[in-house]
C-alpha cells in the first residue's frame, strides 16, 4: 500500500483533495476533520469501511475508492466505475486514474458497457478515453460502435465521437479504417480522422 508521503506526491490524489475540499466549503461552510483523517490514512480496512458504510457522504466515498484502486485492492472497482460515469467529469477523471493503476481484468469490460450505453452518452467521454488508455481486446470494438453513433448530421456529442477517432489513431488497429474513412467527411471530425488514418499505416482515401 502505498504511504501517505507517496499520496502526497500524487499529482491527481492532491487535485482530487483540493476540489473536494473547496466542494465542501461551498457547500457546508466548514471542512470536518473526518475529512482530513479520511485524505491522510493509508489503512486499507478502514478505508474499504469508510468506502462501504451506510450514509457516508460522496468525498469520503471517492477519497476511499481513489486511495483503494491506486494500491491496488480490488475492493475499490464497484465504486470506481460508478465514479467513472459521473455527472461531474472532474470526478470522471479522477476514476479513470484510479482503475488503470488498479489494473482489474474486469475494467475493460465495464468502461466498454458504459462508452457503448447510448442512454448515458453525455457521460461516455472518459470511459471512451480509458478504453484507449487500456489497449484492451473490447477497446477498438467498443470506439467503433460509438464512432459510428456519433456521425450523423448535427450529432451533438462530437466531442465523444472526436475521442473515439483520436483513441482509434492512438490503438492503431487496421479494423477501424472503415469507420475512420467515414469520418473524414463530418465537419469536427475529419481533420482528426485523417490523422488517425495516417497511423494505421495506410492513405487516407
């Protein structure tokens, strides 16, 4: 497990104090100690307590899943690829970091199911993100199908569809030229998909 001196060394762990830190003093005024013991613990049962404990408020649930998945306790997973589908991207970023250090084979197949969810597509930029950061088997099948979703006329989640074209390019898998090919026409898409295009080893056409 790592030490508290290594967390505080932790660019995202800090990043993730910092923001829940300001979160609770929007909203109640004043940071509570549980708060500062709960950020500065290393002890995995009392964080997997604080992680699974009835009413326990969002900050001590993320700081508990975050400190679990980096150490590597799978224990942590449930909760972070809840996290992984926030609202809140900042929260969404932060569950990401945490499930590729806590590196369980079971990742890839959850962030594939909430990328593909056409329900929850406002949501699916990180785990479209993660899929590509984990070059896992349901990586490349996973961005193809939200690719494809993502180039009708007016779509409005470019953004996703930019992310699946830009972690298609990054896995350089010959079995996303179809969809990147037909790509290249979409406005917000094309110049990327060109690119992407360009490290699969072929022209662009």
């Amino acid at each position: 497990m790592e030490n508290a001196e290594g967390f505080s060394r932790d660019p995202e762990f800090c990043s993730m104090i910092d923001r829940l830190r300001d979160e609770i003093e929007n909203e109640e005024g004043t940071v509570p100690a549980a708060f500062e013991e709960l950020a500065r613990t290393v002890d995995t049962e009392e964080l997997h307590a604080r992680l699974t404990a009835p009413g326990q408020p969002l900050w001590a649930r993320e700081i508990a899943a975050y400190r679990l998945g980096t150490a590597g306790d799978p224990r942590a997973f449930e909760a972070l690829v809840l996290l992984l589908n926030h609202r809140d991207p900042e929260r969404c970023v932060t569950a990401a970091h945490a499930l590729v250090r806590l590196g369980d084979p079971r990742t890839a197949r959850a962030a594939a199911a909430l990328a593909t969810n056409e329900l929850r597509v406002a949501y699916a930029l990180l785990p479209v993100r993660l899929l590509a950061d984990l070059r896992a088997p349901e990586s490349v099948p996973a961005l193809v199908t939200v690719l494809e979703r993502r180039l009708g006329a007016g779509d409005p989640h470019w953004r996703v569809g930019l992310a699946c074209v830009e972690g298609l390019g990054a896995l350089g898998d010959p079995q996303a030229r179809d969809v990147l090919e037909a790509a290249l026409p979409h406005p917000r898409l094309g110049r990327a998909a060109e690119r992407s295009l360009s490290l699969l080893g072929g022209p662009a056409v």
